[in-house]
C-alpha cells in the first residue's frame, strides 16, 4: 500500500505526541505493516509535508529513496512484502547519510543483524506498548547521531503483559481500529453517532490499560485479540 499521495489528506492525532517534539528538517520516509500503524504514523508529524514516502512495503519505499534524498526512515521488521532490517540494510546503502529506527514487531534483533553498525536504533514492540516515549527516544538519538536500543532489548527480559477479558463490542472496535478506520467510519460500521463510537474507543483503551490507539492495536495483537 502507498499512502503517499493522500498525506495532505490526512489529519493528526492518533499517536498523540509521539514524534512532534522531535526536530526533523529534511524528508521522512515510513515503512510499516498495516494501514492503520502508518496513518497514525504519519499523524504524528506536525507537517506532513516533511514524508516524502508512506508505504507499506519495502520495494515501494526504495524505489522512493532512489528519487531523492532523505533524512529519517522509520519501518517495521514486518512488512506486507519484504524486510524491515533488509530495507534498512539496503536504504544505508543507498543513501550512507540517512537516520534508521526499526520498530521490531517480533520483539528480538535477528542474530544476522544485532552486530550491524547501519542498525543504529531498534524498539521493540513490547517497549512501546508499555510506553510511547522509546520511540520518541530512538528518533531523538539518531538525529543526534547516536545509537539506540529500546529497555527490553538492552536487559533480555520482556515487561509482563496482562490481557483483559474484552466484551463483544470492544472486540468489534478492536478490529475496526486495527483496520484502520476513523471514529467516523467506525460509527458508520456500527450504525452509531460518531460520539457514541468516540466513547467506544475509550473504553477499550480503559479495558486494555493503554493510552493511546496504536498501543491499543498492538496490545492487542501481542495478546492474540486482532491481527494487523
């Protein structure tokens, strides 16, 4: 999926702060599993003219890396087609001065890549889950030109996960969350006022002890409830 040409439709405040504080002057690409992950990504920008490239897959976001050039690249480990640690490999390679930070879905570095000196920041899923604020951190630290790797994957130890039983409809709006709908198009779906769905989504959110919707999705899926 390409996202690219509907960034200037798009309108913030799924991933509350999480990158806003963050100074990026040049272009920013994001490669992520899902549609709903790389809205709420691209979100998080307060200009989304800085995203030069919002896709899904890694074919996609190197044939927009060889286009121009460009600052920061954030991708998942999964990908609907290809690598995350792959696309990061061949990005560098293509563009030695860009910024990396690999969002790893499986939580673990592969042993192929834990060494890698191009592999500059990785946050685990389980980190940020727990808290948005590594993600932030990994920005932070290689705009500084620095290296980093999110709690878990620096001790080894993953933060205990508790999953809540959830009620039908917190189901139901689990699974239109992590399609990627809006509270809009999620009170469409259930033939409800838009507010009504609002209230909805804060529930689960509440249920699921999160703070925000990406953290919802993901905790979600680490507890088996939905798939992205």
């Amino acid at each position: 999926m390409d996202l690219t040409p509907y960034l200037q439709t798009l309108k913030g405040g799924n991933l509350d702060e999480v990158l806003l504080s963050v100074a990026v002057s040049g272009k920013v690409a994001l490669a992520v599993k899902g549609r709903f992950f790389l809205r709420c990504l691209c979100d998080s920008f307060n200009e989304t003219t800085r995203i030069g490239c919002a896709v899904t897959d890694e074919p996609s976001c190197l044939h927009y890396l060889r286009q121009e050039p460009y600052e920061l690249l954030i991708c998942t480990d999964f990908l609907e087609r290809g690598n995350g640690f792959e696309l990061a490999r061949k990005a560098r390679t293509l563009q030695p001065d860009l910024r990396i930070v690999v969002l790893a879905l499986g939580d673990a570095i592969p042993v192929e890549y834990s060494e890698a000196t191009w592999l500059e920041a990785v946050v685990a899923e389980a980190d940020f889950v727990e808290d948005q604020k590594p993600l932030e951190a990994a920005v932070i630290a290689v705009m500084g030109r620095h290296s980093y790797r999110s709690p878990s994957l620096r001790s080894g130890q993953l933060p205990y996960l508790s999953c809540p039983r959830l009620t039908p409809r917190e189901y139901e709006v689990l699974d239109l969350l992590a399609s990627g709908l809006t509270d809009r198009e999620i009170a469409e779906q259930l033939v409800v006022s838009e507010e009504t769905a609002r209230t909805y989504t804060k529930r689960l959110l509440k249920t699921l002890e999160v703070g925000n919707r990406v953290q919802a999705v993901l905790k979600g899926m680490r507890c088996g409830m939905v798939q992205l």
